[in-house]
C-alpha cells in the first residue's frame, strides 16, 4: 500500500487530506439500546434483503411500479376525460444483489433506515429498496463514479474532504462562494462523489462511526458575492437526495461567514429541511472559531483552526481518490473475509475495528449489540504516522489498528497483497475473489 500522507506543519500551506482523527477524539454517546421490538424488525429487514435469489428493478420508477403492482394498484394513466390509458411500461431489468451491495448493507445502514422512517417496518423496507435501486441508478451506479468523472468540478476546491471532527466523524468542506461551472447534473455527481468519499473515510470504531461533520464557509464580502450559490431548484434536489438516500448520516454542521443574502435563501429552502436536520446545524458569526467541534488540528484556519489548508488540485484530488480506493478495498476485502456472502455486517467489523467474534463475546457476556455499545467499554486504536498506534478513545485496551503496511482487524490480518488487488479490481468494476485464506475462514 502506499506511505502515509504528510500531515500538517506549522503555518506551512497544506493541500492533503487527513488520514487520521487527533488522539484527544472520543466516541460519541452511545445510543438508547434497542428493544425486542426494534430488534426484530432489524431482524426482518435484513432477512429481507437475504432472501435466497431476491431480486430488485435497476430504476427508481421500476421499483415504484412494482410497489404499485404488488399493492393491488396498477401503472396505467389517466387520459382526457379520465378514460383509462394504457402505458407501455418496458418489462423491467431486475437484478440480485452484488457483492458491492452487500457489504454496502451493513447492519447500521438498516439501522438508519429504520432510525428515518421513525421504525415503521414497511416505510423502512421502502426506503431501504429505494435507496438500494437509487443507488443503482444514479450515474449508472453510485459504486462505479470515477475521480475522472468529477474532477473538473473540484478544481477550485468547493467541495473536500479533510479531518475529522471530536467525535470521530471525518469532516466535508464546502466553500460555495469557489463555484466553476454552470448548474447542471455534474454539480449534483460531485456533491454524491464527494459524500461518497467522505464515508470511506469513517474511522476503526465501535460502535461505527456512521456520521459525518460537514464545515460550510460562505465566504461573506469575497469577491463582492451578491446571489445565492445555486438555485432554489438544485438546493432542493440535493436536498432530496441527502434527506431520502443519506438519511441519519449528517452528525453536526458549521456554518461561517454567512452573507446578509443567505437568510432570505435559507428561508426558501427551510420548509424542505428536515426539523431533525435543521437541530445539526449551528451558524457561527462573527469571528469563526469551531474547535469546540473540530480539533484546531484537524481544521482550517478559517474556522479558527491551525491548518494553513491552500488548495491544490493536482496534489489533493489524487490523494484523496487513492486514499479513498485503498480504504474502500481494504472495507471490501473484511466484508469478503468475515461476511458470509451476506447483507447485515457490522461496520465495525467491516472497518476493522473488532472482529466477528469480538463482537459475539459482548454479546454471550451480556454487552450491547453495535446499535447500543457503550462508549466506555470500547477501545479504538488507530496507527498514525506520528505516534504508531494511538489510544484515541479506551478503558479496555483491546488495540485494534489499522496500519499502513497490512489493514489489521481484530486478530485477523487482510494483507497488503489482498488489498491491492481488492484496489485493482474496484477500480475496473469488478468483484474481487477472495483468497483461499479468505475462503477458508469465511
């Protein structure tokens, strides 16, 4: 695998994304445990999704046709004068899922969508279906967008993806005041990309890390800004997006240097936010300082911390996309290893934080599932370039890490070998096999 990235120095400008959270981090608290009730219905969402050759539209109005179909209703329109017209609805692909998908169903991910449909069983298998169909739609499929596909739209540096917050959470930058193209559907890919990339670099934890922080910087009096940064029309359909497809991942947002003109566009597009969304958010003025939030390690001078951030696009952007494709294939290569050809792994697990059985001995001696794992009964460690490996959060000192030079899961090593060919064959839209070792203690 590759060296490590360099890290911050002093006021030196820095144009790097950030491998690892600051040793100081601590997990969040933890969440109420789940009851009977909600731990069957996270039972019956998963065998839902396990079922033997289930099968599922490759489009979102497939799959809505065949909700229609399947409670009694039917695909035809209406004509003038309400006679019934028929519509000629081509008969629709349907596909298993792919390896790729199954790890990508993680326990938490059913967890969230259950968490977002308020634990309403049948609204959650809908969100879920979609979410799983979106995701195969949209730009011919989430798993598949390219760095190449984006970068244009990253050259000014309005979107990125550097450190994590003091809860782990890696944080997204957003600078719209740095827009260069003209509002279009690439703008909306970038925005998914970059989200996308931001999960892949959720940290080692347990319970998972499952949220992101996200730094707004509006840029107020620069280069005399006087309109919003996108229409109302495109704020809504990101919005769409991130609130149906990426619901329960936004941990907190920060918002600084906020122009006079933002109030009356935040006015428009509140009645679409989320109340629970809107709760994230805290608006900084005046001076901005958010390391209450973020370690001032981990965050750019202009929201008060001491990282002299300049963006490069020719030194960050293949950075980020090659740290993100390593971690995406080391992910990929537990999922294979400890999985079972299965949707429902931790994503603990899948990051490497505990193993399968680690995670089965709470279990048998009474701990909390992922959903409800206490805090102060964890131990997280991450190897960083400074310090080796770095206790950021324990009382029990179980030191799971993950390394540079092999991905290390519990007492279970994925090598480097493995890896890079998990890496090599990603990015060529394939799904790697897994190596006998692999086969032989899935």
């Amino acid at each position: 695998m590759s060296e490590a990235l360099p890290v911050p120095s002093g006021s030196e400008p820095f144009s790097y994304p950030l491998e690892h959270p600051d040793p100081s981090s601590k997990l969040p608290p933890a969440r109420a445990p789940l009851s009977d009730d909600q731990r069957k219905k996270l039972e019956d969402l998963t065998s839902h999704f396990n079922r033997e050759g289930a099968e599922w539209p490759t489009t979102v109005k497939a799959l809505k046709n065949q909700w229609r179909i399947q409670s009694g209703g039917s695909t035809r329109s209406f004509g003038s004068f309400f006679r019934a017209a028929p519509v000629e609805e081509e008969e629709p692909v349907l596909k298993q899922l792919t390896d790729k998908e199954k790890c990508y169903w993680s326990t938490e991910a059913f967890q969230r969508c259950l968490r977002a449909t308020k634990w309403v069983y049948q609204d959650a298998v809908k969100r879920a279906e979609e979410t799983l169909v979106w995701r195969r739609e949209f730009c011919d499929g989430v798993d598949e967008m390219t760095p190449e596909l984006v970068s244009h739209e990253g050259e000014t540096g309005k979107e990125l993806v550097a450190g994590y917050d003091i809860n782990f959470r890696p944080v997204l930058y957003m600078h719209p005041y740095r827009q260069n193209t003209q509002e279009s559907m690439s703008q909306i890919n970038f925005v998914v990309w970059c989200l996308e990339r931001t999960i892949d670099l959720c940290p080692p934890t347990d319970p998972a890390t499952e949220t992101l922080c996200l730094c707004i910087d509006f840029g107020a009096n620069r280069s005399g800004d006087k309109t919003p940064p996108t229409s109302l029309r495109q704020a809504k359909r990101v919005l769409d997006i991130l609130q149906t497809y990426y619901c329960e991942r936004l941990g907190r947002a920060v918002c600084v240097n906020i122009p006079t003109f933002f109030w009356a566009f935040y006015k428009l597009v509140g009645p679409f936010v989320d109340p629970v969304t809107k709760d994230k958010i805290r608006f900084i003025s005046g001076e901005a300082n958010a390391t209450e939030l973020v370690p001032a390690s981990q965050l750019q001078k202009i929201f008060g911390g001491d990282v002299n951030f300049e963006y490069d696009h020719s030194t960050y952007f293949p950075a980020l996309s090659k740290l993100c494709a390593e971690r995406k294939a080391a992910n990929f290569a537990r999922w294979q290893k400890y999985g079972n050809g299965k949707c429902g792994l931790s994503e603990s697990v899948i990051r490497g934080a505990v193993t399968p059985e680690e995670l089965a001995a709470k279990l048998t001696s009474g701990a909390e599932a992922p959903e409800s794992t206490s805090t102060s009964a964890t131990s997280t460690v991450i190897n960083t370039p400074e310090n080796g490996a770095a206790i950021v959060s324990a009382t029990e000192e179980s030191k799971v890490g993950m390394g540079l030079e092999s991905v290390s899961a519990g007492g279970s090593v994925v090598s480097t070998k493995e890896v890079e060919k998990a890496v090599e064959s990603l990015s060529l839209g394939e799904t790697p096999a897994a190596s006998e070792e692999v086969k032989a203690s899935a």
